[in-house]
C-alpha cells in the first residue's frame, strides 16, 4: 500500500520472516516538510497504526522534531512536536536509540542547522521479535539527510576485531605527537559534529593497527627475555 499526498508518503509492506515464522508491517515514512501538511500527514499515520494487527516498524523522514535537544540551535521544539510524541506515547511505540550521532539533516550552510528528523520507530510486539535492534546512522554523501541503518541481528563481532584504548599508550612518547599529527589532517566535512566524526574514525583505524604493532612487539620482547 502506499498513501501520496503533496509533499509526503507513506509506503507499506506486510512481510514474512522465514527464521522467526511471524509476519509484520514495515511502513516507510516522509512527512511534509509544510507546516500545513504536518497535521494531515500524523493524522495519516495514527489512522495507521490504529487499524494495524501486526508487529510493526515505522522509519523515514518525519520532518519533526521530538524534543528541543533534537536541535543545536535555539528554538529548536516544532509547533506539532507535542502532538507526535502523543502518538508515539498513545500507540506505546518504542524509539530505537540511534548511534553515530545526534542530528540526522543539515541545511549545508557555514554555520549549519542541525536536527534530527529521521527515526525508528517499533511497536513493543516488534521488538520483542528482533530485541537486538540497532539503529546506525551513515555519513552524509550527497543528501543533505543522513541515511539510517536498521540490523537486527543477533549476533556480536568477535573482541578481536573492536577497538580498545588502553591506558599504556599514554606513557608511549610516540602516541600523543600521533594523536596531533592525525588530529591536524584536513578534511571534507561541511559541519563540525561530522569533522569530528571523521577524525575520530581516522584515530581508530590507525591506533587500531598500532596496537596491534605494539602487542606484537612486546610478544617478541618477552619471547627475547624468556630465552
């Protein structure tokens, strides 16, 4: 089923999941960006939910905020804000957390706006299906929204390939002229929550792979010693 209006959607899909044999709604959002439109659009959306019998995920661009944090400027609360959270609270839907950071659109400007318009959101029923969720954010390539990962695997990456800093590489005379070398490196990034994103990945792809040189190098040291 998919609903159109000016300047919205609402795309739905029932799907069959053959590992847990149950079936649920996925409904794909994108509300008006249109003060006029926003009350039609979540009058849409609870007649939705309202009418549904199945576990369901609800995800997209709502175009509103939740809460004045959702915002790095002041003024932050839209005027509809309240009325989305009473939906969300009277159809007891659950929010997954979001990682990789706090806003999900730019306007792309040299001193951004930044909020956070796009959500998961799940019914108790569909997470008590999938209770390992977790919601990614990526980094911007050419929209001005961040794209959202949803996985619900089960399943955790083996301790070997997490990035752990340990305490020791502070008295190493070589980590902190790195730690600057790295910090100093241009890049890309139009705002300043995404620069630090960048760098940040930049520091634990290669303190990654030092560790490992210096795990490596104290094994032979103690092989050297013992013998």
């Amino acid at each position: 089923m998919g609903s159109f209006q000016k300047g919205e959607f609402m795309l739905q899909m029932n799907l069959w999941d053959k590992i847990n044999r149950v079936k649920w709604n996925l409904l794909v959002v994108y509300g008006s960006a249109h003060d006029d439109r926003k009350m039609d659009f979540l009058s849409e959306l609870s007649s939705f939910c309202s009418k549904n019998k199945e576990p369901i995920l609800i995800g997209g661009d709502f175009n509103i905020i939740r809460y004045s944090s959702e915002r790095n400027k002041p003024g932050g609360r839209h005027s509809y804000s309240d009325t989305f959270n009473t939906l969300i609270h009277f159809y007891e839907l659950r929010e997954i957390i979001m990682s990789g950071g706090l806003y999900t659109w730019s306007n792309n400007q040299e001193n951004p706006t930044l909020e956070k318009l796009d959500r998961i959101l799940v019914s108790k029923e569909w997470e008590d299906i999938f209770p390992n969720v977790i919601v990614k954010k990526l980094p911007r390539k050419v929209s001005d929204h961040n794209l959202l990962i949803v996985s619900t695997a089960s399943f955790k990456p083996p301790s070997f390939i997490q990035f752990r800093f340990e305490i020791s590489w502070i008295s190493n005379p070589d980590f902190l002229p790195l730690v600057e070398k790295i910090w100093s490196k241009p890049c890309r990034a139009k705002s300043a929550p995404d620069k630090i994103q960048q760098k940040l990945k930049l520091f634990k792809q290669f303190f990654e792979g030092w560790g490992f040189s210096l795990q490596g190098e104290r094994k032979k040291k103690k092989g050297k010693d013992q013998h």
